[in-house]
C-alpha cells in the first residue's frame, strides 16, 4: 500500500532541502538523515548520524520480510506509524544493577530472538544491555538522549560491529529514533523515489 503524503509534509521536505543538499547521499542513508532532520529541525543531525549504506539495504530487506521490530519505550513504539513493535518496558522490573529499560530489553529478547531491528532512542541502559546479548540484530538503531551515557553507549554500539545507525553526540530521543525506522519503513522496496 502506497503511502499518502501530506501536503504540509510534502512542503517541509521541500524546505528542509532547500536548506540541506542531501542530494549526494545514497537512497537509505538519505533517507534516515532526512526524516531525522525532519523529526528534530536539527540540521546538525546530517553531520551527526553514523550509518552505513550496505547495512541500511540489509535492514530495508528484513524490515519489507517482516522482522520485528523492538522498542525501548512506548514513546518510540508510539512513534513507529507502520508496524507493530514489541516493547516490553511494562513488564520490567528493576533490581541491583538492572534498570527497568534493561530488563525491558531482555524480555523482548527472550520474545522475539535474533534477526530484530532494535529501536532505542531513550535509556542508554537498554542499548548497553542489548550489547551484551547474542541478538545478532538485522539493525540498531542507537539514538538514546541523555547526558549519562548515551555517548558512550552510541560509541559502544559502533565499536561493536554491529549493524546500526547511531549518533556521536549526547542527542538523541524517541521522536529521531521512530524517525530514523520510519525512514526505512516508508522507503519502498522498489526503486522508485517517495519525496
């Protein structure tokens, strides 16, 4: 089903272009920056974000197979227009040296296995503790906010290797995060040009 763009959408791409050549990008990357932007009014995000092409391809695939998709909080899963998520933040509880968000991540783990594109653009917590599992992730996308941890955890993430986008800066959040799937979401699976 193609999507329906909004005129006021339309007219904001329009404008963020014309303030932002991303014409040089390639499709999926320029299409995450874009909606990034979109999402935040942050021009600097095209600078900031940290993603490679081959990945996003890999990801777009899984995503247009119906992978599952993880969100770290209802806020991101809240913002994710086009898929169900699996968010388990209600059932988690805190304990000695667990946060919520962390369990969080370990129960939808326990759900859904690997192969998941993960969403997390709130508690560095949770992007620390899906490094310590096994989940060989089709993508992270690490966009946590804050100004204890989420840098590292976003440097953690790229040290990795795993397939991700992410961010230098402490910036981040819920709104770039569902932005940043929803870019992938929205992109169809054929060639064809959405904006």
């Amino acid at each position: 089903m193609k999507r329906v763009i909004h005129p006021i959408e339309q007219e904001s791409f329009r404008r963020l272009r014309a303030r932002l050549d991303t014409s040089g990008l390639p499709p999926l990357t320029r299409a995450v920056v874009e909606r990034v932007v979109h999402s935040s009014a942050d021009l600097e995000y095209a600078t900031d974000l940290v993603m490679d092409e081959a990945e996003l391809e890999h990801a777009h695939t899984a995503l247009h197979a119906d992978a599952p998709v993880v969100a770290d909080v209802e806020m991101v899963a809240a913002g994710i227009t086009r898929r169900e998520t699996v968010c388990r933040l209600r059932e988690a509880r805190s304990g000695p040296g667990l946060t919520r968000s962390a369990h969080a991540v370990r129960l939808a783990y326990e759900e859904v296995g690997p192969g998941a594109v993960w969403v997390i653009g709130c508690a560095p917590t949770a992007l620390e503790e899906l490094l310590t599992l096994d989940a060989s992730p089709a993508l992270v996308i690490g966009l946590p906010v804050g100004f204890v941890g989420a840098a590292e955890s976003k440097a953690a993430l790229r040290e990795s290797g795993l397939p991700a986008v992410s961010n230098v800066s402490e910036k981040g959040g819920s709104a770039v995060a569902a932005a940043a799937l929803n870019a992938l979401l929205y992109h169809p699976a054929s060639t064809e040009e959405i904006l």
